[in-house]
C-alpha cells in the first residue's frame, strides 16, 4: 500500500552564527508552527519524525502533542551545511553556492555538504520510512534546502527555483507508491 510524506520547512527562526542546531522559532515561527498543526490537525497520521535540530522539532511538536505521538529525530534529515563553520559568506554568495549545487551535486564549498552527499545520508532514512509505515501517513520536521533535496532524488526538477519558492514554514505532501516511487507532489500550505 502507498504512503504520504508530509514535508514541513520549519516556521521563521532568527539566523544566528553558530547556533545552527539550537535556533529556536521566533514569535511569528511559534504562531507559524500553531498553523501547521492546524492544517495537519484533521491528516490521519501515522508517525512524526524531524532533522535533530530545534526549529525542525518545535514547527511539528505542536501537531505530535495534538496527535498523541513522539517526535523522533533523526541526525541523517539535518539541513544541509552550505559552507564550513569557519568563515562568513553574504546572502548573494549562499544563494549562488546552493544554485551551483543543484547544477552539479558534487558542488560544494569549503566545508560545505554537496546535493549528492546530502542525499546518500538522507534518502535511505526516507525509504525506510516509506517501506516501514506503508499505508501511512508520515510528517517529516525538515529544512528547505534538505527538503528539496529529497524531493530532487525523486524527481530532478525540483532544485533552485523550487527551493527559491518555498515559504517557512511550508507543507508539500508527497505521494509515493509501494515501490517507493513518488507519483504526486502537492503544496498544501495556504
């Protein structure tokens, strides 16, 4: 029987250097994450997992909490580092390395995690989730460039653009066969 993912982009969160793993959501995430809850709340769903990093977990506590489930987390569904710890970059020079990175996904910056080897740590966590909860609906707490690049495995045309167009928070539910192959994405955030 087939399975659907409901990716969630986590809610807005404050950018702070070097607090990658623990930034919270902001006032206006927290009331992001509330309305996540809202439109999922009515979804039968079967499992809720996240990235390991805060700003993930609480944009879908909220729904686990109201369905009576665990979060799990998982290290492998992480955002996706740009570059190394080491040195700042601008705006304009993160957007252009995440661009070249879905033109090539061996492309990376020093330090960075190129498309391919994000996808190697996270796609096998995505099938066996698929192949363990057939039949049921799962919520996965993620990032926007990791979710993309899930979402790229499976079908190559989303990339930059697509990435360029997601909000935060933001919901797409993919719709996957019993052989693991995505059939149908849609955007389900208003």
């Amino acid at each position: 029987m087939a399975a659907s993912i409901y990716m969630v982009r986590h809610a807005k969160s404050p950018f702070k250097f070097g607090e990658e793993r623990t930034r919270k959501l902001s006032e206006e995430g927290e009331l992001g994450a509330k309305k996540v809850t809202e439109i999922l709340s009515n979804k039968e769903i079967g499992l809720i997992v996240s990235s390991t990093y805060t700003r993930a977990v609480q944009t879908v506590q909220e729904l686990a909490e109201h369905r009576g489930l665990n979060v799990i987390e998982y290290e492998e569904l992480k955002e996706r580092p740009i570059k190394g710890l080491d040195y700042q970059l601008s705006e304009k020079e993160i957007t252009e390395a995440i661009k070249l990175s879905f033109e090539n996904k061996n492309y990376c910056l020093q330090g960075g995690e190129s498309t391919l080897a994000a996808q190697k740590r996270a796609i096998p966590i995505i099938l066996k989730l698929l192949k363990e909860h057939q039949g049921k609906n799962i919520v996965i707490g993620t990032h926007g460039n990791i979710m993309t690049i899930i979402m790229n495995y499976f079908n190559d045309s989303y990339g930059y653009e697509f990435w360029k167009s997601t909000s935060k928070p933001d919901i797409y539910r993919l719709d996957f066969d019993n052989k693991c192959s995505l059939l149908e994405v849609e955007r389900i955030w208003s």
